[in-house]
C-alpha cells in the first residue's frame, strides 16, 4: 500500500473562481448582460467559462472577441468592461455554488491551524461581497482581489504579498488553484502547488502542469497537509464548525 505523501506548511492560499466555487454562471449572466448591451447574440456558458481565469479586463476581451487570445480594441473594451461591471454588480454571487468538499475543506484546514488566505484574480470590490454571500470570508484571515496590486496572476507577486500578510515564508506555503496561471504564479513564488481538476483551466489538462499534487477536493488537499513545526493548532478564527452558503 502505498502512503500518500505529505507537505509541511504554515499558511495556505487559495484561488476563488473554479476552486472554492462555481461562479460561471453569474459570470454567464454579467458577460451576456454587456452583449446584449452592445447588440451581440448571448453565449453559452461553458464558453464563458473557458473564457475565465485571467480577471475581467481579460474577460471582456475574449467575450468580445470570441476566443480565449481575442483582444478587442480600447475604446469597445471600455465600453464592455464598464457594462460587464454593470451586470455583474447584480449577479455576483445570485448562483454561485461552493464545489463538493469546499466547506468540509475548510473546517479541516482551519482545525489544523493552518492561515488561510484567498487569492485571485477577481477585482476586490467583487471578491468581497462574494465570499460574504456564499458564507466563505469568516475562513479567510487576508482576501486579496485582483486590482489590489499592480500584478495579477500568473505574476508571483500577489502569492508573495498575501503569503507574507500571514507570516509565512514561500517554502511554507501551499496555493490551491485550478488553472495555469495559479500554477505557473505559486511555482515562480517559490510555493508548494495543488491543482484542482474540477475548475476552470483555460483549456489546459492539469494534470500536465508543473505541480506538486491535483487533489479532487480541498478536502482532499487538507489531509495532504501538515503544520511546520512550532506551528500553533490555533489560527485565529474557530478551530470548527461548517460554513454554510447564505441563504
């Protein structure tokens, strides 16, 4: 039989789109909004959903332009960025599911003592209320949305800033994600890296990205996991209890 292997870490970040929920379909709905807005047929979702990954600006270009390198001139953008903005102000969160094993991921992670940060590429101003509605933040200790710093991923630069907001340094953080650009950002960081299989990845199969583990759940990434040494069972926040999505 063979013992799965396991990481020591101190913090733990965490991708919000395609990891901890399931946001195509507002997302669907906010980007069909701004189509229709400017006389464009609507899109199927799952087309949308290969679409995202690399933030809203990136997502406006390609739901414009129609394919995951369209790029669409500025002055079409603008127009689009700010109806998308629109749109999204009002669906952000209506759907919004959390995957299977999100919450029981969670719970796991938080009695283990770990720090937990989300980071993703999302705009803060919508990464907020977000997890707010969907019953996520009280997990979080640190949110860092996508226009917080002048970098995004797939740059390391945010994984490096929220890693350091928790007192831990790259060697002792894992980052969870399901794309390439959380692959690619938590590898150059210097980051122990989990894939999820279930996200939204651009396209890519994950299981051929330069990463330390795909793990079907976050709860699955839980049990992978162990506390540095030293490292306190206490995190700050309730060592139990399930998070519930609001009502």
């Amino acid at each position: 039989m063979t013992v799965p292997r396991t990481f020591p870490a101190r913090a733990v970040l965490i991708d919000l789109d395609g990891t901890l929920l399931d946001t195509a379909a507002d997302l669907a709905a906010a980007v069909n909004g701004m189509r229709a807005d400017l006389g464009l047929t609507l899109l199927p979702t799952s087309v949308v959903a290969s679409y995202v990954g690399k933030g809203a600006e990136v997502l406006v270009h390609r739901a414009l332009g129609g394919g995951v390198d369209a790029r669409v001139d500025d002055a079409l953008h603008a127009r689009g960025l700010a109806a998308f903005h629109h749109h999204y102000l009002r669906e952000n969160g209506v759907s919004a599911r959390a995957y299977p094993g999100v919450h029981e991921g969670l719970d796991a992670l938080r009695a283990k003592g770990f720090k937990l940060a989300c980071v993703t590429n999302k705009p803060q101003a919508f990464a907020d209320p977000l997890l707010e509605r969907t019953g996520l933040a009280q997990a979080f200790e640190y949110v860092l949305g996508g226009d917080a710093l002048p970098h995004k991923k797939p740059d390391p630069r945010p994984m490096l800033h929220a890693a350091q907001r928790l007192g831990a340094a790259p060697a002792e953080t894992v980052a969870i994600g399901d794309s390439i650009n959380d692959a690619l950002a938590a590898r150059a960081a210097g980051m122990t890296v989990f894939v999820v299989p279930y996200g939204y990845n651009e396209g890519h199969d994950v299981h051929a990205l330069d990463v330390d583990a795909v793990v079907s759940t976050l709860f699955e990434a839980a049990g992978l996991l162990t506390t540095v040494p030293g490292l306190s069972t206490s995190s700050g926040h309730p060592a139990s209890g399930t998070f519930k999505p609001s009502p």
